[in-house]
C-alpha cells in the first residue's frame, strides 16, 4: 500500500457525462499529480498541485480540470466525456516539488459508454 | 519519435534467469531516472531511482544510467514468477519539467 488513496476504483458513464476523482495524498506530501494511462497512449503526466497551488501542465485536454485544497486532497474532474476519455486515471505524491520519488495510488478505471 | 522508448515485450524467460530491461531517451535534460513496477490494474510501484549516471544496487535489482548514451537498464538477479509484471522507465529533471515521462512499459513473463 502506497499511502496514496484514489476514489472511486470503477466508475462506469455515459458520453457528454461530468465525473470527479478523487485522491488523497501520503501524510506529509505536498504535490499531487494526475496521469492517464491508456492503451495506446501509455502514461501520459496531466497535472501537478504543489500546496494548493498549480505546479505543472502536461497533456491536460481543456475539459478536463483539477484541484488540490487546503487539507492537500485533489480532485480531477473531466466533463463532456469521450469514448477515447475511458482509461485508468493515477494520482500520485511527494514530498517535494519534483517527481523524483513519486508514490501512485491505485487508480480510478474510468469507462465511458 | 516518444522522448523515452521502451520495447514493450513480452518478455518470457525462465525462473532464476538474469533479466535485463532497457530504455532509451531523448531530451538531455533528464536527470532522474526511475524504475516503476506495475501489476495488472495496480498503481505503478516506485522500484529504483537514480540520479544522474551510475549504477545503484538494491537487492535482486541494479539499475544503470548512461547519460552519454542516454541509455538506462535495470537488470534483475535470480528472476521469481512474482516478478511476473509491467516494467516502467521514468525520468524528469529540473529542466525538463520535472513531471515524469514515462516510457510505454516492458511485460515481463517469468515461467517457473
């Protein structure tokens, strides 16, 4: 067990549909980070929360966005879902600013139908 | 071109076999390399890091970074079917950033 917690494991919706995931960070960690993993694409870095604040951009589509709040949880949420939106969704954490030692969460698998 | 490639596999060898797994990458700018260990739906597990080149040792796992090269390994000793798992190269560095890139992931099949 990594210490990062990610909710919900499984969430099944339908396309035009808005979703939110939810992770909580290890105790301690500052930064919180977003990856999608799909198939074809691999894991690809969406976003970076330091301590409430945006950090980081990766390859975040518009419809999707993300927070971190004062107790260091974050939520990603993604709107106007995609068949090609269905993939696993990370988040991990650290201590630090830089990713060099981040610890993921077990993921929300997200299917859109 | 991916800035990290990683041969996806699979890989299949035998029960204590020396594995070895690599990576290759394109932007100097990295300067952390890391191993992640990713069970089928599970979260990647952070297996080794290393800064810069060199070699770090922990356990049945070595890895190894050649920045001239800009080419990483990570070998394992005495492979365990339990090893039996995706293999993810990472990297970042303060210029490149510092988000992780990952390489696609390796499968690897250890057979008892």
């Amino acid at each position: 067990d990594s210490g990062v917690t990610q909710t919900p494991k499984h969430l099944i919706t339908a396309t035009g549909q808005r979703v939110t995931l939810r992770c909580s960070p290890r105790s301690g960690d500052l930064s919180v980070y977003w990856y999608q993993q799909s198939l074809d694409q691999g894991l690809q870095f969406l976003i970076q929360y330091y301590n409430g604040e945006e950090r980081a951009k990766g390859n975040i589509l518009e419809r999707f966005s993300a927070q971190q709040f004062p107790d260091l949880h974050s939520e990603l949420n993604l709107s106007s879902l995609e068949l090609g939106d269905s993939a696993l969704y990370f988040c991990a954490s650290s201590v630090g600013g830089v990713s060099t030692e981040a610890f993921f969460g077990q993921g929300t698998r997200l299917t859109v139908v | 071109q991916k800035e990290v490639e990683q041969d996806p596999g699979p890989l299949s060898v035998p029960e204590g076999a020396i594995v070895s797994l690599n990576c290759t990458y394109s932007n100097s700018a990295f300067q952390y390399f890391m191993w992640y260990r990713q069970y089928s739906r599970k979260g990647p597990e952070l297996l080794m890091y290393t800064y810069s080149s060199g070699n770090k040792e922990d356990g049945r796992f070595t890895a190894q970074v050649d920045k001239s090269s800009k080419y990483i390994s990570l070998f394992i000793r005495d492979s365990q079917p339990s090893d039996s798992a995706t293999y993810l190269c990472a990297m970042s560095g303060r210029n490149a950033g510092n988000m992780l890139t990952f390489g696609g992931g390796t499968r690897l099949m250890v057979k008892p």
